[in-house]
C-alpha cells in the first residue's frame, strides 16, 4: 500500500488480489484490472476501516446481527429490521479523521474529473466467488458537491441491508461475520455507450463464446433491464461474431438522470461496429484468463476509449433434471432470449401495477414488463419468469441465474399475449415460452415397459437428450433448428459472408454428441426444414419471399437442392460423424415431393464424399400425397428407411394448413383418406421391407396408435415429454391384440410388433 491515509486507498495502488477484506470484491478486482493493463477509470477507495469505525461508534453491531439472523419469511418483520437500520445508517456521525480525509481526496477528485464522480459500493461480500449481488447495492452517479459525496457514501452503506440483499445472503449461505463495506469513489465516465462482456455465454455455457450487450448512453439501463440491448455473439476459435441480435432503444440515460430520444437515423444503426465488438471480447478473454474464471464485465464508452467499470465472476446455473420438448410442433406462444439455462412450466401470474410483487411459487410462471433487482430476488422460487424487455446480462438476469430460476427476457409483449391462468412451458436455453405444461420427470423415463414398437424420439437440443437416450430406441429427427436458427443469422448470409464453416461446426458436433449418447441406435438427422416465415426473422431475412402459405411452400429437401451449398455443409457434418467411427447415423430428407429431389440429394452426398447406402443410410420423410402413391419407385431408388410426418401428411392429403385457426377444427389424423394412406404406406414398407417410423404429435393421437400397431409399423417417433406416456401406452395395446387377436385381423403380438397388416 502506497498512500499514507488511514482509510483511503488509490485504486492504482491496490496491487494484490488478497486485499479483499480492506477494499471489498469490487475495488479489489479493479486494482486487478489497473495492475494488468486495463483501462479502468480512475479513483479511491475509502476503506472498510472507516466503515467499522462508524459502525462501531454509533452501537449498530447488535443491530446487523439481528437483520441478517431474521427469518425472511417473515417479511413484515424483516422489513421494518431492514428500514430501521438503513435510517440508522444513513444517520450516523463520520469519525473526524474519515471526514477530513474524504473531503481532501475529493477536492483533488473534482479538479482532476471536473464533469462529476461516482460513487459505488464494494463490500467485503460483493463481487466474489461465492454471490455476485448484482445491483443489489446502491450506486450514486453524478456526484459534485462534498454534501452529496457524504450522502452517497452513507447511502452506500446503507443498501446492504435491504430485505432483498438480505434474502440474497441467506439463500446463497454467505457468511457475513466479518461483513464491511468499501466505498469506491471514482472518474464519472460521460458515457456515449454502455454494456456488459460476459466471458462464457451464460445460458449455453459453451467456453467458446463470449456475449457481448450495448446500448446508447448511460449502462443504468441495461443493468437494470430496462430496455433489450443490442446482442453480439462471439467465438473465441474463430475470433469473430458470430451472431447479432438488435435491441429496442427509444431514448438513452444520461450521467445527469435525464432521457433523450433516439433519433430515426440512429435506431436502425449498430451500437458497435465488428472491430468494437472484437476488441470487447479480447478484453472479456483477456480478464477471464487473468481471474481464471468466467467473469462478468461492465464497460462504457466515452471521449474515444473503451474503459471497464466492473468484472466479477460469473456465476453459472445448474443444468435442468427435467426433460421437456424437443421439436417445433408444440404450439409456440412467445420467443424472447433465454437468459437462465433450465426451464421450468406453470400457471402464469401477470404483474399488476398495484402490486409491488406478484404472489409466487414452485409452480407460478410470473409474467413481468422488466425485471428489477428486488423483483429479481422476490421471484426466485417461481417455476420461470418472462419479461418484454432486458438482456442476458442484465442484474435480474444474473440473479435468476445464480437462484436456478428459468428466465425468458425480451419477448417485446408477454405481459400482453399471457394472461393469468394460462399453463405455459418456459424455455430459458432457446427462450421460447410453450403452450401447455411439457414436463416430465426422469424417473418416469427409467421405468418405461418393453415394447414390440419401437418408440423413437426426436431431438432438438443435444445435451436435453442425455436421460432418455439409455431406453429410447433411436432418434426419429435430429434436427437442426436450433443449429440453424439459434445464431439469428440467415445461414444463406452466413455462407455468403464466408461463415459456412460455423454452421458445420456446430451441426458436426450437435450430431456427434447424439450419436454418442444413443451408441449403437439409429440416429436420423433431418436436414433443415424451416419454412420461410422462420428465416424471414434472421438478420439477412429480408430477402425471403412473402408466401401465403409457407407450410406447403419454399421448404424442405426441394429448398435445399436449389441452395446446395446448405445441403453440402450439412452433408459435409454427417460425413465427419460417420468418420468417428459411428454407423448408426441416417439422413432423412423432409417434405420430399418428387424422386428426383431423392437422386439429386444423393448426388451432393456423393459430391462432399459420403456415399448413400454405404457409409450411411439415405431415408425420406413422407408427408406428400405424391410420395405416397410413388413409394415402390421411391423404394426401387434405394431409399433405406421410411419416416412418415404424419402431422404434414394429414395436412396435404385434407388440403388445409394446419397452422391455420379457421381450419383447425378439421384437422384430423384419423380420417379415412389418412388410414387409407397409412396403409398403403404400410403395405409397400412390409413387402419390401424397409423399416417404417410414423412420427409427429399426430402419432400420439390413441386412435392413431391402434391403427399404426395394427398395422405393423416398426416404430412411433415423439417427443420426449411423451416418451414414457407412449411406450406405456404402446404396451397396454400389444397386450390387448394378443388377448384378442381378432382386434388385429388374427395372430399374436408377433404382428402387432410388425409381422402382419390389417
């Protein structure tokens, strides 16, 4: 230590990481930060000294013992504990020496920083390893009179021993029996624009990407979440972005406190451009490297320079024990940006304005406009929560995250489309909200039946597959949605830019763990399928066709074949796969509709160097009228195995879109045109004897279940909620054919399990 004041210390001066307990966790990692290099605004710190000397004088000890030994259900007494001490605090006498010696640093403080200070907290509890209490404790921005420098300080002071600071120190079991706090009085950076670095992607938590969020002005906003900030993705291999979302910003903070409007010519502009982008994410690298954990980064941008406000360590949530939906045809109500990897599903609780907070619990999906810091803490225990605005990194995001609460942020108007009593499915990996509740325990996966059927399960995101992978009997559609879709960038621009080989990386390892997981099973990768209105979102979307009815327009294998550099990349990933080794692998073209798209899918194949037949299986996905009554030429071409769609089936053959709500009534999977087609499917599968899967949510359907066994199909692809509902069900119907054989035309389960037709 380089100063000779008893109780004040220059950031530049903290030179060890051991100083925690003198300067707090925030003023510590700053001194870090200065030591290795890194720009950091400059300023003091008045040490936790001078606070236990205040605390001391003025008899607050007991006081702090008793706030934080009180039990937090206990919220009336709690509160008036909290609001008592706080006033007391806030109250309290500075010891001469402390006063004299603030008021000195300051007047060298506002020559040096005329445009004003900040002042900030750094408690000996903040900012570490084990709680981050992000926005938990006060900030006081603007500072330039000795007055209102006394006040910040005592304030400072003051807002840890708020209800929710205190809930946060009971929950996380944080020991505060030598808590003080620091106060760091620093430059005022006049920010232009702001944001956070988060190291490692908290939701995904892949090492390879580090997350970047802006927005104009002042960074009050965005750790707030009070408005959605511009998202940058970043890959540490690659070096580059790999991925930008824009925010929602009408108007930007500024230090003083007060809003100015956007204007139009800027709202359509980036916040940064890729060299600033770059150059954030070297720095979040850069200080993850140098604290050797994944950290949480605050900057601002000001009179030409990137400066850090703030890094801490990033506290990343436990993975989810549940299994819930992996395919798109569940019915999506929302997308947002998943900011919380777990999910969680329940009634929906709209905030209401006359409520300070909504009543919570275990099975209560809380539906806010923003997420507060104290509402943050207040809705931990709620199944998930859903806001309009906020990003990922947000400090009610990082409290979610650290409580394990699924979390869905910027959904632009969730407190509008959910209404209370509504059963939603919250995903805070994919950030998308889900009519119904798609729950399902593990346990039930563990103790499903044998089946003469095969019950197969598609598979969306690799890593939510890891529980049933052990008792499902193969994976009807790997698909690539997530891989394609995930970046919001058009891969037709992701191509065009020069990025193909992130999309084939991505889509190479995805499948990889797949096949990992299910060994020696038949693992079917879809390839992509998306119609137009889902590209259409994609930064580089514009470009997409306006089509009336895109569920029977521009998608599928046919898309492809006109885009080839899409087919071979995916082509390219399989390939990869199967030279580990793995020969459990198929493709599985969708939405075929003539036999040409099959011979010239196999010729890009054969173009990247997988050969069909050989290295690994080439199969279709029926859901054509025109398929269907051509499936023995289809058959004489090779094709390997059969997976009908049967949701796309039903609508082609009764001719309504099945996405429509004025034809929605008519949908029906069991009419006679479908059975009929069912059959003739079945029939020309049996006699050639090519392995047959129905899949889709259609196939779950009871009355589709006894005819598909009846029928001797080999397998029902679903998705895994329904995984263990349907191999229960699928059993209870094979012991009933073979009680009565009649039911399936004469025979045994012999036939119900694929030995006979009805």
């Amino acid at each position: 230590m380089k100063r000779a004041m008893k109780f004040i210390v220059d950031l530049k001066d903290i030179e060890s990481k051991g100083l925690g307990k003198l300067v707090g966790g925030k003023a510590s990692n700053l001194g870090v930060l200065i030591q290795a290099g890194i720009p950091v605004p400059g300023g003091i710190v008045l040490t936790t000294t001078a606070f236990d000397d205040c605390i001391e004088s003025a008899g607050l000890r007991g006081h702090i013992k008793s706030l934080f030994e009180t039990e937090h259900r206990l919220s009336s007494k709690l509160a008036v504990l909290s609001q008592d001490l706080k006033e007391r605090v806030r109250g309290v006498s500075l010891p001469i020496q402390v006063r004299t010696e603030i008021l000195q640093e300051f007047e060298r403080l506002i020559q040096q920083f005329p445009h004003g200070l900040i002042v900030r907290s750094s408690a000996t509890i903040e900012d570490v390893k084990g709680g981050s209490f992000a926005g938990l404790l006060s900030s006081y921005p603007n500072i330039k009179s000795k007055k209102r420098l006394v006040d910040a300080i005592r304030n400072c002071w003051a807002s840890i021993f708020s209800p929710e600071a205190v809930i946060y120190v009971q929950e996380r079991s944080i020991d505060v029996e030598d808590l003080a706090i620091a106060v760091i009085i620093q430059e005022m950076v006049d920010a232009e624009k702001s944001g956070l670095v988060f190291s490692r992607d908290p939701t995904g938590r892949d090492p390879n990407k580090v997350v970047v969020e802006a927005i104009f002005g002042f960074g009050e906003d965005i750790v707030s979440g009070e408005i959605t900030p511009e998202r940058y993705l970043y890959s540490k291999k690659l070096k580059m972005i790999t991925m930008r979302k824009r925010g929602r910003q009408e108007e930007y903070l500024l230090p003083s406190g007060r809003r100015k409007k956007i204007s139009s010519r800027f709202k359509s502009e980036p916040k940064l451009a890729e060299k600033e982008v770059n150059h954030l994410a070297t720095l979040g690298i850069k200080i993850e490297e140098l604290f050797s954990t994944p950290q949480d980064i605050e900057w601002a941008f000001g009179n030409g320079e990137f400066r850090i406000l703030q890094a801490r360590p990033l506290l990343l949530g436990e993975k989810e024990e549940k299994l819930f939906p992996q395919i798109a045809e569940h019915v999506v109500l929302l997308r947002g940006i998943g900011v919380s990897p777990r999910v969680g599903s329940g009634r929906v609780v709209v905030e209401k304005e006359d409520e300070p907070y909504p009543l919570v619990g275990d099975s209560t999906v809380v539906v806010v406009r923003r997420i507060t810091n104290d509402l943050a803490v207040q809705l931990r225990q709620s199944a998930a929560v859903v806001a309009d605005e906020g990003g990922a990194t947000s400090h009610g995001a990082n409290i979610l995250r650290e409580f394990h609460t699924p979390c869905v942020l910027s959904t632009k108007n969730a407190t509008k489309i959910l209404r209370d009593g509504d059963v939603v499915t919250v995903d805070g990996y994919r950030g998308v909200i889900y009519e119904g509740d798609l729950s399902i325990s593990a346990e039930e996966i563990r103790n499903v039946p044998e089946t003469g059927t095969k019950v197969f399960v598609s598979v969306l995101v690799p890593e939510m597959a890891k529980s049933v992978a052990a008792y499902a009997d193969g994976v009807s559609s790997m698909r690539n949605d997530y891989f394609v879709l995930e970046s919001g960038v058009h891969p037709a621009k992701m191509i065009a830019d020069g990025n193909a080989d992130i999309l084939e990386n991505t889509i190479y390892r995805g499948l990889l763990r797949v096949a990992r997981m299910f060994k020696d099973k038949p693992v079917w990768y879809k390839t992509m399928d998306a119609p137009t209105d889902e590209f259409v979102r994609l930064e580089g979307g514009e470009q997409e066709q306006d089509e009336r009815n895109p569920l029977l327009g521009w998608r599928g294998i046919g898309r492809e074949l006109e885009e080839p550099e899409m087919a071979k990349l995916e082509f390219r990933a399989v390939k990869r796969v199967v030279e580990e080794g793995f020969e459990n692998i198929g493709i599985k073209l969708p939405f075929v509709r003539v036999i040409e798209e099959f011979r010239q899918a196999k010729e890009i194949a054969e173009f990247v160097g997988l050969k069909p037949h050989e290295d690994v299986s080439f199969g279709i996905s029926v859901e054509t009228p025109s398929v269907v009554f051509n499936l023995q030429k289809f058959i004489n071409e090779g094709v390997d195995f059969i997976s009908v769609g049967l949701s796309d089936l039903v609508m082609c053959i009764l001719a309504l879109d099945r996405e429509s709500q004025r034809v929605a009534n008519k949908f029906n999977s069991h009419d006679p045109a479908v059975i009929k087609a069912l059959k003739d499917i079945a029939r020309v599968a049996k006699r050639n004897k090519v392995f047959t899967c129905v899949c889709g949510e259609s196939a779950r359907d009871h009355k589709i279940l006894q005819v598909l066994i009846r029928l001797g199909y080999d397998a029902v692809g679903v998705s895994m909620p329904y995984f263990s509902q349907i191999k229960n069900e699928i059993r209870q119907l094979e012991d009933r054919l073979q009680e009565n054989p009649r039911q399936s035309g004469g025979g045994s389960r012999a036939r119900a399990r694929g030995n006979d037709v009805v």
